[in-house]
C-alpha cells in the first residue's frame, strides 16, 4: 500500500532544509537593512581627500606649540592649556566613542577665571574615547585617544599619527 508524500518523513527532511535557507536568507536581509553599520564611509575617496587638511591643522597645531592637559574625575571635566601663553575665547571639544556613533557628543568650552576649561557632566563618562580640541575657528586641531575618567592629569599633544 503507498502512502501519501506527506507522511513520508524523507520528503519532510528534503522540503525543510531549503526552507531553512530561505528563510536564513530573508532574516539576514531584514537585520542588514535595518541596522546599517554606521562605521562605513559612504564616499570614502572625499573623506580620503579631506584627511590632508586634516593633518595640515594637525601641523598648525604642532607649530604653535598647542599643548593641553586633561582630567575627568567625578563627573568634572578639567581642560587647561598648557602649551602656549595665548587666551583662548572658546574650545571645540568632541568626543567620538570608537564603535557607538550615537554615543557622539560636542561640547563648545568657554575658560573660568583660571584659564581652564570647564564642565560637568550629568551621567558618567567612561570607557576609551577620542577626543579631539580645536580652536573655534576651526584653524587648528588635536586629536588623542583616551580612557575614562581619569584623577590625574594626561597631555593632549599634537600628534600626526592620530590626525585623520
């Protein structure tokens, strides 16, 4: 006596595995356009030409003799200048979290009575970060990777292997 196909555990086993493929294939669609990977450059040739003016505000920076000292103990950030005897009106400072783009933040930075830099922040700030200072002109630029919070103080120093 013949069965039908679909008691037949064989036929089962030779329809599933496609489908199991198939259906891998629409969930990996589905999960790549959902979450696109923020850490790929769209037009990376652009980006390519603007690392060169990148390194030239790097260079600036170097000559000028542009040197800060930096802490973050209990939630206080503390940027002093140490490098050169100039006033500075106002600080960019950015912090770029190495893998987690929505962790970004910017913070523009006007000097106490002391000539430091400062700021409070409202939830802790830690983990590795690279922080970059420039002038609010946008003329010249440091950039240093750092971990967080620090009691003591660590120098920002241009540095062009870290320009980019």
């Amino acid at each position: 006596m013949k069965t039908s196909w679909y008691k037949e555990p064989w036929a089962w086993l030779v329809f599933i595995l496609p489908l199991t493929a198939v259906v891998a294939g629409i969930a990996t669609l589905i999960i790549a356009n959902t979450n696109p990977d923020t850490l790929v450059v769209g037009d990376y040739y652009k980006k390519g030409k603007a690392i060169n003016l990148e390194v030239n505000k790097v260079k600036l920076a170097q000559k000028l003799g542009m040197r800060f000292e930096l802490k973050l103990e209990s939630q206080d950030l503390i940027i002093k200048p140490t490098g050169i005897e100039k006033i500075f009106p106002m600080l960019n400072v950015n912090f770029y979290h190495p893998t987690l783009a929505k962790n970004d933040f910017y913070l523009a930075l006007t000097p106490d009575g002391s000539g430091n830099f400062r700021h409070h922040f409202e939830q802790p700030i830690t983990g590795k970060w690279r922080i970059t200072v420039s002038s609010f002109e946008n003329t010249w630029k440091i950039q240093n990777t750092i971990s967080l919070p620090q009691s003591n103080f660590i120098e920002i120093i241009p540095n062009l292997t870290e320009a980019n």
